[in-house]
C-alpha cells in the first residue's frame, strides 16, 4: 500500500487504515474518513495477532521497502 501522497505522521504514531473496494474516480481528492463514518464498519473481532500473523507472512523486510521508496522521493 503506498499513499498518493506522504503523509504528516509523527514517528510511531499509531493509525487506523480502511481499505475500500472501490474508489469513485470522480477527480475528486481523497480524503479521510471521520471516525463516525468508519467505526462501525471496523471489525473488532480480529486481534493484534491475527494481523501481526498475516503481515509475517510477507516476504522481505517491509521496512527496506519502505527505505527504497523514501530515497526515490
């Protein structure tokens, strides 16, 4: 997942993310979401773990790729 844009992000600054089907192509910006609109389509049942299990199964180092494409910019 790459963002169109960098985002302003302190350093371990936690986030929320919602993927979306589809995106109207409309030329519109994209824009965030109030957390009313979102929360109640989150599913809380999965855990830290089940993420943190998902996300190991990505080979390489996420953060090397995230270097790579900070020193492209």
């Amino acid at each position: 997942m790459r963002p169109v844009e960098p985002l302003r992000l302190d350093q371990h600054q936690h986030v929320s993310v919602i993927i979306f089907d589809e995106i109207a192509d409309d030329g519109e910006e994209l824009q965030f979401a109030p957390r009313e609109e979102f929360e109640p389509l989150a599913d809380h049942s999965v855990t830290l773990e089940t993420v943190r299990g998902a996300l190991s199964k990505i080979p390489g180092s996420l953060d090397a790729n995230f270097l790579v494409e900070r020193n492209e910019r």
